[in-house]
C-alpha cells in the first residue's frame, strides 16, 4: 500500500497568486513557512525553518485568494507533487509543491485581521497526531 499525504500549519510568505486555467479553473500558490523547534547536542534551544510551495485548485484557490495574505496562518492537507520541464537555455527543471486538497484557516482577532506571530504561543497551534492503538467499543462511554 503507498500513501502520499503531507499536512502542513504554517504561515504564507507572500500573498496567494491567483490565476486561471486554459479551461477557466483557478489555481491559487503560494509558499508557507513552518518552524521546528529543538535543542541542540549543547542544550540551546534552536529553530530550523522549511518553506513550501503550495498550490490550490478550483473552491480552494477562490478561498485562498479571497482570505489569505502574507502572515496569515493556515494548515493545509493534500499530496507532494514533483512537477519538471524546461527552461529557455534547455535544463530540466524541477519544483514540489502540496497540492491541497482541504484547507483551514488560522486565528483571527477581534478586528477580523490575522494575529501577528507574536500574539500566539505554541499552544494556539493545532497539534496533529495519529494514534497508534485502536479504540476498542467498549471505551466509549455512549
């Protein structure tokens, strides 16, 4: 069995650029950042960064477009794609990107705009996990 699922909460690093297809659907990308957090072989604390391509199609893209901006937090759920092609002079290039497939977005304030970076503790942020054991019926108390 293969799977190929990447879920991703971070912040975009530019406004989503919006655009359309030859057969009118729109596509929507963008890049978001995500930090991790660890401590060192020394015991101090450090933040290693990885930023993502993203793009989004259809709804999602109208969305994105519609309510996201640069700071804004999101996570995104979808599949890696590797696409290539050629540049002008002949290299083969290549790009991965998440091609999303649902989308929520982040906190908002009282004002309706997103909350800066330093508004929100690691806390705020949606931790998602698997659990490894099964739920057995009987554990549920209805």
């Amino acid at each position: 069995m293969n799977l190929n699922k990447a879920i991703i909460v971070g912040r975009l690093t530019k406004d989503p650029e919006l655009r359309a297809l030859p057969n009118g659907q729109n596509v929507a990308s963008f890049s978001m950042a995500t930090n991790r957090y660890f401590n060192d072989k020394s015991g101090q604390r450090q933040e290693n960064t990885e930023f993502h391509n993203i793009v989004l199609f259809g709804r999602l893209a109208d969305v994105a477009s519609q309510y996201l901006k640069k700071g804004s937090m999101a996570l995104i759920e979808g599949r890696i794609q590797t696409r290539s092609w050629q540049d002008n002079e002949g290299n083969k290039k290549y790009k991965t990107e998440i091609v999303g497939e649902s989308m929520q977005l982040g906190p908002k304030n009282t004002q309706g705009t997103e909350q800066s970076s330093s508004h929100l503790d690691k806390e705020e942020i949606p931790i998602i996990q698997k659990e490894d054991e099964e739920i057995d019926i009987k554990d549920i108390p209805f």
